[in-house]
C-alpha cells in the first residue's frame, strides 16, 4: 500500500473517531412520561385490563405504600397514589366528554393504585417498562333510573403517574369505549 493511500485512511479514520465524541449521548428526563399501550375486557362491562409503557430517567417510579408516612405517600401530602385515572363520559346531549363528579362524594370518579417499587440495582437507574392494572367495574356512575344499564355508557380515562420526587407524567388517553 502506498504511503499516501494510508496517511488517507489514518485522517479517515481519525475524522470518524473525532465525531463519534461529539455525539450525544440520548438521555432519559427524570420526570416520567408514559403511553397508552392497551385496554382489554377480561369480562364485558365488569373486569378490565390497562397498560401504559413508561420511562423513567431517575428511576424512582413506585414504592409506596398505604403504610408509607413519607411524601409522596402520606395522606397530608399529595399525590397519595402513583397510578391515577380520571374517568370522563361522553355527554348525551353535546357530544363532548366531560368528567364526571359524584353527588355523593363531591370529587370526581377516579381509579387509583399505588406502584411497586421499581428502581433498578446499580449505578444506571433509568427506567423502561410497562404497568398492567387490572380493574373492576362498574365503570361509570351507575344507572338513575334501576334499569341496570349504565348512565353514560360511552368513557375514557385520562391516565398519569407521579414518581416519588412529586413529579407528573404526561397524560395519555384510552380510547372511547362503550358498554352495550
């Protein structure tokens, strides 16, 4: 091989480890951001199955506890819960999804559920994954008028989870479903 022929690949080469150092390496935000990846009846109307992917740069998703007395997770301080859904009907009369407050309660209907503790062992404590949450029905206020049948039979839920340094995921939507 000619000398020139290698001095051309010895700057070749230097050029290309020179500019692999100047890429960026793809970090994870601590603050979590989920996506909505399914919602499955296991019985029609009664049981069903959530999931959400989520990511986590810090890796502080999950951990508490209805026992636990440090924030996030005692009762004086918010979010008691990590895993949190807000329950929307869609409005008979104008068509637009509105959420839904009980008469009884004065707050709106909402599942919630406390997150297993899922920090990973090590120095790199970034997170990936997935949450499956299973539920039972009914889901809505039940019917006014004794039939049985659901008041607002088309729903969605809003879904977010906070992580224990407080910090709010994005919010993901489940499709509009119907209880027949």
């Amino acid at each position: 091989m000619r000398w020139k022929t290698k001095l051309q690949l010895l700057f070749v080469a230097l050029i290309g480890i020179g500019a692999s150092g100047c890429l960026k390496v793809q970090s994870v935000s601590n603050i979590p951001a989920i996506e909505f990846k399914s919602w499955d009846w296991v019985v029609l109307d009664t049981t069903a199955s959530v999931t959400i992917s989520f990511t986590d740069g810090d890796g502080d998703v999950g951990g508490g506890t209805v026992m636990d007395s440090a924030a996030p997770y005692n009762v004086q301080a918010p979010p008691y819960y990590d895993f949190i859904m807000l329950y929307y009907y869609q409005d008979p009369k104008d068509g637009k999804f509105k959420r839904y407050y009980s008469p009884q309660s004065k707050d709106s209907t909402l599942v919630y559920e406390h997150i297993s503790n899922l920090t990973p062992a090590g120095p790199d404590k970034s997170l990936h994954g997935e949450i499956n949450f299973m539920m039972s029905g009914p889901f809505g206020p039940p019917s006014i008028s004794g039939s049985g049948k659901p008041m607002y039979p088309i729903f969605r839920y809003d879904i977010f989870i906070y992580d224990r340094a407080g910090h709010k995921s994005n919010i993901v939507s489940t499709p509009v479903m119907q209880i027949p």
